[in-house]
C-alpha cells in the first residue's frame, strides 16, 4: 500500500487518548466546582454563626447593663431580672431609638416568648420592637445560685445551629460594714 504522504509522520490523537483528556479535564473541573460550592455554603454558615455569636454576647453585655445600673441607682442588684423568682427565662433587648442615648440603653427583660429577633436597619441593632424578622431567636435563663450570685445561659438559635454562652452574674458591692 502506497502512503499519501510518505515522508510526513503520522501525527494527531486517537479517539481513546482525546477521550482520557476529556475525562481528566473534567474530574479536574468537578473537584474545582465543588470546592467553589463547598466554600460558599460555609460562608454563609460562618456568616450566621457569627452573628448569633455577636448576639449571644450583647445578651451577656445587656444582662450587665441592667445589674450595673441596678446598683448604682443603690437598687437590688438584680432587680428586673426574674420578676416572679428564680429560675426564669427572658428575652432582653433594647428599643432602638434608646439604644445609644446616654447615659445608658433603656433595656427591657420581658418573659421569653419564642419571637424571632428583628433587625432594624435604620439603626443596625436587632431588636423585638422594630424591624424586619430575622431566623435568630435569643433566650436568657437565670438561676440564683446565692443571694450574690446569678448564673445565665444565653441561647441564640436559628435553623443552622445554636450558640450558648454561660456566666455569672455577682453582686460586685462591698458588703455593708
């Protein structure tokens, strides 16, 4: 048999090495598109927790607020906290018009209820009286240890998760003389 072109070598791929390229190109392509995927749902997982986080810590930070002003208004130190007595559970938040007005916010302990938290994008603070409903919902459950003494757990769940934050509460007065 007589070559068409002899002096030329027969160059080029076979059907069988340009569908092993194909095949290696997109197990190549699959694993970077599903990393892609993988990061942006944890972003948006991370994005969730960190504001549920930041939640759980202002309900820490406003439970301080009302036993800081308690006593120096020579109140009880936990006056506000359990209106009919220990353990109780609350949801505590501040208006957001009083929020920033000095000398303090006008905080607000009411029995937990299960209502979502709203943000109000006016002002960026998430509230109960205000705003557009949110997925986050925050419980804070006081127990008395002692007479000085109040333990909380701050819960803040959504349908992703939970965060909790645990502490106590003291009654930082010297004690009368």
């Amino acid at each position: 048999m007589k070559q068409l072109f002899p002096n030329r070598l027969l160059t080029g791929f076979t059907l069988i090495e340009a569908l092993v390229a194909i095949t290696i190109l997109v197990t190549g392509l699959t694993g970077v598109v599903s990393l892609a995927a993988f990061s942006l749902h944890n972003t948006s997982s991370l994005r969730q927790k960190t504001i549920a986080a930041n939640l759980a810590h202002e309900g820490v930070e406003l439970l301080r607020n009302v036993r800081d002003n308690n006593v120096h208004a020579s109140a009880v130190w936990d006056s506000g906290f359990c209106s009919s007595g220990y353990p109780c559970e609350r949801q505590i938040a501040c208006n957001p018009s009083d929020c920033s007005n000095p000398p303090g916010p006008v905080i607000q302990l009411q029995p937990y209820t299960g209502n979502p938290l709203r943000f109000h994008s006016a002002t960026g603070f998430y509230t109960y009286q205000a705003g557009t409903d949110t997925e986050y919902r925050r419980r804070v459950s006081l127990e008395q240890i002692s007479a000085n003494e109040v333990r909380y757990t701050v819960t803040v769940t959504w349908p992703g998760g939970t965060v909790t934050l645990t502490g106590f509460l003291m009654d930082w007065r010297p004690p009368p003389f």
